[in-house]
C-alpha cells in the first residue's frame, strides 16, 4: 500500500517541481577557504662594498704656517697633544727608519749661540730634528739655508719658576713626537753649547739603554721643603724628587710626559712660587713610574759653586781650552753599567760674548 501510495505521488507531480524539490533538499556547499595572500618580502639589501686597503686620512694638518710667520704649525695645544700622544700598536715601520735626535731649545728671543750649532750640525743631515720655544713677543726669524729656519712651535709666555715653564717642556716634546723618526729628547737652554762633536753625541744618545734624569731626594727648604701635603696620596713626600730641568729622554719616556695628566694637574695646582715646578715634576714623575730606566743623572754641566737661585754665566775671558776639556773629560760616572768620564755633553750658561773663542775651539778641543 505504501509503495503505491509514493508512486502515485510521483506520477502526479510535474517534472520541474519534482526537481526543485531535489535539489532543496541537497544542502549548500561550504563556502570556498579564504586564501590570504602575504606580501612578498622585502629584497635583501646589497652587500657592503669590500673594505679599502688603505685608511682613510685623518683631516689635514695645517703643517704650512701661514704668509709672514715662521711656524712648524698652526695647531693649539690640545690638538697638539691629542695627536702626539698616539702610539702605533704595529711594531714594524712601513718605511725605512732612521732614528733621530730632537733638540728642543727652550728659548726667550733668538739662539745666540746660533753660529756654534751650525757648526756642529752641518754634515748629519737626516740624523736630527730641531725644535725652538720662544716667546710669543718675538717676532724674529732665522735666514734661509740655516738650521734653525722655520723651526719654530707656537708658543705660550713662559715665566721663571712657575708651572708654564713645564708646559713649554711638554709642548717641545710633543711636536717633536709627531716626527716618528726622532727617538731620543734632549731639552736645551739658548745658553747651552755642545761639547763634543755630533756623531760622538748622537752615538751616546742612540745606544743608551737609560734615560737622563737628574733626580735626588733632598731634605731641607729647597727639596723636601717645597712639597705640597694636598698632592697626596699620588705623591707622597716620600716621593717627592728635584733635579736639573735639561734632560734627555727616549721616546716611550716622551709619550708617557705629554700624556700625563694626573701629576702634572697636581703639579700646577700645588706647585706654586717658589715650588719651582721645572726642578721637581719630570724627576719626580720619573720615579714614581720608571726608576728602573733612569740614571738618575744629566748631561748638561752647569756651575752651582757660587750658590744662588741661578748657576754661574760664562763671559768671554772665562772660555780656554782647559775649561772645555775639564768639562769633556774631568768627571767619572756610569754609563750603560761600565764606568766612563765622559758624563757630560752639554754646558751652560755661555753668554753671547763668549761666541768667538767657542768657535776658535771647536775645530780643535770639540772636534767640529
């Protein structure tokens, strides 16, 4: 009965609604997947440029002193220092060196000695450097074809006694440290003369395995008395030295001064008239940081007989051959660990009138 009941059903129902009703009856498809599209990414960035081979150079000095001067340089005492003080960490040179001696003239005006210098350099070419601290006032200049010329630094006044004749000191040593060729330091007065010839002079220099700087512990007002208790504790009075201001140093001693900045802010704060910071900074620092390469000696002969706050000056009658050789070989010390009399090769003080006689010896007695 049920099966004719549907089939009747069927047979009365037109064709269209049947299929109507069919397909209502089939459910909806799902709806199609959300495809999210992600943006392509960004395209690598290119690659560095392959490293140059060489360093890019520094900014330029001002080496060439401007029109009507007659400076090394135009730089302060900042830049001057900051790039002194820098020390290549490679050990090999890429060019070939020959080590040199810097003289540092620590002067007033002119070198009136001028002449005897010439002399003794004439011919070492290549084996010196020369670097003259004036004052500021002095307008002068050395002709052209001498030494001397265009070797001038800029300068600050300098005062006897006070801390600006140090800064004077670390100012020639610095210019001299741009030049790496120069190994050894000598400071000299405009008062100072040679007293044995250049090869002889730069030899001891060169093959010394010591700095000279004169430094000794003196008790009493004019040593221990000068000491400052508000330098400690970085200097303690057992630390405190004196010594002659002309020294000579090497090139690492050289960097370590104009680096300094902790004794020589003491020294200039604490060191006041009559401290006389020239006689009591360098041989104090020296000690403090490198007593094992010291001689605790100068080079420089000076007359301290007739007492006073400044050494004995030579006149003109003063000067004989016995005089210059007494300096040359009357004297005994040690000199890298053999004993030698040859312990002196600078003096002073020589005045301007004993020029003449200086030079009429020196072919003979100085052998220049």
């Amino acid at each position: 009965m049920i099966g004719i009941t549907l089939s009747f059903y069927l047979t009365d129902t037109p064709p269209a609604l049947q299929l109507k009703q069919f397909v209502s009856a089939i459910p909806p498809p799902p709806p199609p997947p959300v495809v999210v599209v992600e943006p392509l990414p960004s395209p690598p960035p290119p690659p560095p440029p392959p490293p140059s081979p060489f360093l890019e150079p520094p900014p330029p000095v001002k080496w060439v002193p401007a029109a009507g001067t007659n400076f090394l340089h135009e730089m302060g005492d900042k830049e001057l220092l900051w790039r002194a003080s820098m020390k290549p960490k490679v050990g090999e040179y890429p060019f070939k060196r020959t080590p040199k001696v810097a003289f540092m003239f620590l002067a007033r005006r002119e070198l009136p000695l001028a002449r005897l210098w010439e002399m003794f350099f004439r011919g070492h070419e290549g084996f010196y450097s020369i670097y003259v601290h004036s004052l500021p006032s002095y307008n002068g200049s050395e002709p052209e074809g001498s030494v001397f010329h265009g070797r001038r630094v800029p300068s600050k006044e300098v005062k006897w006694g006070e801390f600006s004749m140090v800064e004077a000191e670390r100012r020639l040593l610095a210019n001299a440290l741009l030049d790496y060729s120069n190994e050894r330091f000598v400071l000299l007065s405009e008062a100072c003369i040679p007293l044995y010839n250049f090869t002889t002079i730069y030899d001891y220099l060169i093959k010394s395995n010591t700095t000279f700087v004169e430094s000794y512990d003196l008790p009493g007002p004019v040593g221990r008395g000068r000491y400052d208790k508000h330098m400690r504790p970085h200097v303690k009075l057992k630390d405190w030295r004196k010594g002659a201001q002309w020294f000579e140093i090497d090139r690492e001693l050289a960097l370590e001064v104009i680096s300094d900045r902790l004794y020589s802010l003491l020294f200039k704060k604490y060191c006041k008239p009559a401290c006389y910071s020239d006689e009591h900074y360098l041989p104090t620092f020296v000690t403090k940081k490198f007593p094992w390469k010291n001689s605790n000696r100068t080079l420089t002969w000076v007359d301290w007989s007739k007492g006073g706050p400044h050494p004995l000056r030579f006149v003109r009658s003063d000067v004989s051959s016995a005089l210059l050789n007494q300096l040359r070989s009357g004297n005994e010390c040690v000199y890298n660990g053999r004993p030698t009399n040859i312990c002196y090769l600078f003096a002073r003080k020589f005045t301007v009138g004993t020029l003449d006689r200086l030079l009429r010896f020196a072919p003979k007695i100085m052998q220049f």
